[in-house]
C-alpha cells in the first residue's frame, strides 16, 4: 500500500458550534478516511507558511483513503474559497 502526505480530500467548514466538530469526527471514522487532528487554520492564518507547512499537518493517507480536514472559521474568510482552490485544487467545500 502505498503511503503520501498530500493534500486535503475534502475541507469541512461553517460557523462555530454548528457541528462541524461531528462532522468531522464520523467522517473520520470511516477507515477509508483520514481526518486531521485539529483545526490547522491554513487559510486563515497561516497561508504565508506555504503549502509544504499545511501538508505536513495532514495525516498520511495510501491512495485508497480521504484526507479530511475542519476549519470551521474558513466560512468567514471571503478568499477562503479561491485560496483553497489555488492551493488544493478542489472544487467544493463541506459546509
């Protein structure tokens, strides 16, 4: 099985205490999924870090798992979006 520290899957996002954190957790139940341990704030506060910091707070994950991650304050980011598709490539965001 093959073993990469990539990119986020899917970013989970929303306005505090609107379960997110839930969200999250049972997603990452699955074990075809894997979820970062914490909120890693990338987007809005850390993106002059660069995109090798933010990869190397994700979990590692094989090709056959998700990496998910929850920053429930990226919601009242407005570049949040742009930024995330520039660095991430993906599409869409769970809210």
């Amino acid at each position: 099985m093959f073993i990469s520290v990539g990119l986020p899957d899917a970013v989970v996002v929303g306005a505090p205490q609107c379960g997110t954190y839930p969200l999250h957790y049972f997603l990452s139940r699955h074990p075809s999924v894997k979820g970062a341990d914490k909120p890693l704030h990338f987007f809005d506060r850390s993106l002059a870090e660069g995109r090798e910091w933010y990869k190397e707070r994700l979990p590692a994950s094989s090709s056959s798992s998700a990496v998910v991650e929850r920053t429930p304050e990226y919601m009242g980011v407005p570049e949040a979006p742009l930024e995330l598709h520039e660095v991430t490539h993906l599409s869409q965001m769970m809210l």
